[in-house]
C-alpha cells in the first residue's frame, strides 16, 4: 500500500496512478477523512495538554493543602471529552485503512500509459518458430488421441475445468516442475522452500488479493481461509512482519505451489482442454531486495524465467504490460508468452512484476540499514519460472509430429528416464 505521506504530498501523481490503472477510487475521500483524522488527533492532544496541566495543579494544590475542586471537575469534563473523541479518531482511522487499503500502486514512468492490452508492448521474442507440412492440432486433441488428458473423468472429481492427467501426461507435467526446480537452485541462486496451500486472510491482503479478488478465490468458510489463488501468495509471506538484515539482501526464493482459481468469467474456446482451469501448477520466483537495485533485480529475474523457455525451445515472447494491465499491487510487469501455433495465439506462462514497497507495507516486511538504526521497507518482486499447464500446451503443439507423436524437449529426456517421444 501506498504511504499516507506520500499520497498526501502528491496527490495529483496517486490520482494518475489510478486512473491509468483504470480503478474507480474517488482520491478526495481519502484526503478528506485524513484531514478530519489529523484534525481530531490534534484536538486530542491538546485535550490531553490541558489535563496534565490541570493535574499539576491539582497535585500542588492538595500539597498545599488548598481547594481543588474546579480543577477536578474540568478533568472529568476533559476525560469524557477525550472518549468522545477517541471513538470518532477509532472509527474515522478504520475509514481511512479501508480507503487506504484499496488505492492501487501507482505505474513506474516507463510503463506504457494503456487501457487495455492492446497497448502492451512487445520487447523481444525468440528468433524461430516452428514450420509444419501439416496443420497443426491442438493441444486438445492431441493430449486425448495420445492418452495425456482425462477430459471425461475428471469432472467425476471435482467438477468441470480441473485437470486430470494420466500416464505420460502426469510424468511430463511431473518432470516439468522438476527441472525449473532444479534450474533455479542450481543456476540461478534461488532457494527451495515449500508452503502451505491454506492462506490466511491477512496474507492475501499483505499481497494485494484482498480485499478487491475475493470473489476469484476458494474460501474455506469455516476456517477462513483461502486455497492459494497464485503462488506468489504463501512464498512472499514467509517473511511477513520481519526486520531483515541488508547484507542478507537479496533473498531469492524458488517454490512449486499447486494454486486454485475460480475463473468466473471464462466461456467459449477458452474453456477447452487446460487452458484455463481451476487448478494449475506454478513454480514461483519471490525477491526482496533493496530500493535501490529492484529494477536490476526485476531484469535479471525475467531472465531467469525466460531461461526456462530457451531451454525447452519453445518460441515466446517478452512483453511490457501497459498501465490497464498491471495488476492492482505492481509498479512494472513483464509478460512471457508462448507461441501455440494451432490456436494461432499467445499464451502467457509468467508475469515478472516489481511491487516496490507497497506489498512490503502491506506486510511490514522490512530491513534495518547496514551502520545505523534506520528501517526501509524491502522491495518485492516475483514472477512464476514458469507455469503450467500453458507451458504444457506449449510442447505440445510446437513439438507435435504429422504421425501424431510429440517429441520431448532434449533438455527434459533426462526427467523422462530417456523417452524422446511420445507416441
């Protein structure tokens, strides 16, 4: 979240903020309940001025054996006053947390200005694509003719859009978390953690899910608690209300993490095979890091996500998402999307996103400046290296044969205890 001296010093800059990010937020209600919260706070510090002075008195008073009673009644006047306004000041700091809490991060000024993501821009893409001297097939039909998908089971289990896969689908979607895992750990410094899949409250709020998604996520009404709507969520909340050390800055963190989505909205061709599901696989990337090197750190994680894709050959691209498409915590986002040559479209596999201090905030997760007392906020940021099942579809339809076999990416025939293909 935004800090409330920031939002007060530059208004008009909060104010574009939301409106490029497309958020109906009237900004003039925060200011107005913060102006009355600052009112009241000042009132009550004078009431409680006068009461120490009048305790003084009272306190010299009956030392010198003199009358106070005036004096004992304007305290008792004062202290009915203060509950009064302690009350007001109780109610009127929750209006402001709940206006507070629902003002978006505002863009980084690079970020294309946008409503929609027709004004994304695209920033690289991989030099080849896949030839065919035949049509392609969809990820669909070819996952059911070669036995990867039970489409017709599956619903027997827990309703429709939840995936079962069985054989060799299972063994690739199994060797696939795998090797991203491994990949990580061993190449790019991050560290493996595994979490729950519950979610309190407070953390979906410390990441930016609640209070606007709760509609999106699977509550657990007795409980309260949440099926992890994205993996992000359990992985950056390990180090909630933390003080952490500079010189362990950064820390990188790796995690696969089944997430849960409601998918309220889908409909039409997007519903067909594992597109868009309820339940999805992720291996997660989290950082924190310092102010000063978040933007380095958000490039270099985009290359670790994007390392994956050149290394299972799938064609892709990497685009820079305009201000209507960031998400309500981000400053920046990168998407990665690859190329599925049957559906003649882009599917997005990761969004490698830099939330500045605002999740941090949110969360309290900060860090105390190496040589002095000082505490900063830690700047967040994460992006999924990578996920399924779209990368699965990925392989699918770009290493699809005319026999109707898929061939298994070289870099994967190890996790595949030696299979080259599926036929």
């Amino acid at each position: 979240m935004l800090d409330r001296k920031f939002i007060r010093a530059r208004p008009d800059e909060v104010r574009r903020g939301i409106r490029d990010k497309g958020e109906d937020l009237d900004l003039d209600a925060f200011l107005k309940v913060d102006e009355r919260r600052r009112a009241l706070l000042a009132e009550t510090d004078e009431l409680k001025h006068r009461k120490n002075v009048l305790s003084e008195e009272i306190g010299k008073l009956k030392k010198d054996g003199k009358d106070a009673t005036s004096q004992l009644e304007e305290v008792r006047l004062l202290s009915a006053d203060m509950e009064g306004l302690e009350e007001e000041l109780a109610e009127t700091e929750k209006e402001l947390d709940d206006i507070q809490a629902r003002i978006p991060n505002i863009p980084h000024p690079s970020v294309p200005v946008g409503h929609d993501p027709s004004a994304n821009v695209e920033i690289r893409r991989s030099a080849s694509f896949p030839e065919f001297d035949f049509k392609p097939l969809p990820h669909w039909q070819i996952g059911e003719s070669l036995g990867l998908f039970d489409f017709e089971r599956a619903p027997k289990i827990s309703g429709s859009g939840f995936p079962l896969l069985r054989g060799v689908g299972a063994k690739l979607e199994r060797a696939l978390i795998r090797f991203m895992l491994d990949v990580h750990t061993e190449s790019h410094g991050f560290s493996e953690v595994w979490t729950p899949l519950l979610i309190r409250r407070e953390c979906l709020f410390g990441t930016g899910q609640l209070p606007k998604l709760e509609e999106d996520m699977y509550l657990c009404e007795k409980d309260d608690v949440f099926l992890n709507p994205t993996a992000e969520v359990p992985i950056t909340n390990i180090h909630r209300e933390e003080i952490l050390k500079q010189a362990a800055l950064p820390i990188k963190l790796v995690g696969y993490c089944p997430s849960f989505r409601r998918e309220a909205g889908s409909y039409g061709k997007e519903t067909r095979g594992i597109f868009r599901v309820h339940q999805f696989d992720k291996v997660e990337l989290v950082e924190f890091v310092t102010p000063e090197s978040s933007y380095d750190e958000l490039e270099s994680l985009l290359i670790c996500a994007e390392k994956i894709l050149q290394l299972l050959e799938l064609p892709y691209r990497v685009v820079m998402l305009c201000t209507g498409d960031l998400s309500f915590a981000a400053s920046m986002c990168y998407d990665l999307e690859v190329w599925a040559p049957a559906e003649k479209r882009w599917l997005e596999v990761s969004s490698c996103s830099n939330f500045e201090s605002f999740q941090a905030r949110r969360m309290g997760i900060r860090y105390r400046v190496e040589g002095t007392r000082k505490l900063e906020y830690v700047h967040t940021l994460n992006g999924s290296g990578v996920a399924l099942p779209r990368t699965l579809i990925g392989i699918l339809e770009n290493f699809q044969t005319r026999k109707g076999s898929v061939r298994i990416p070289e870099v994967l025939v190890p996790y595949m205890n030696g299979l080259k293909e599926i036929s």
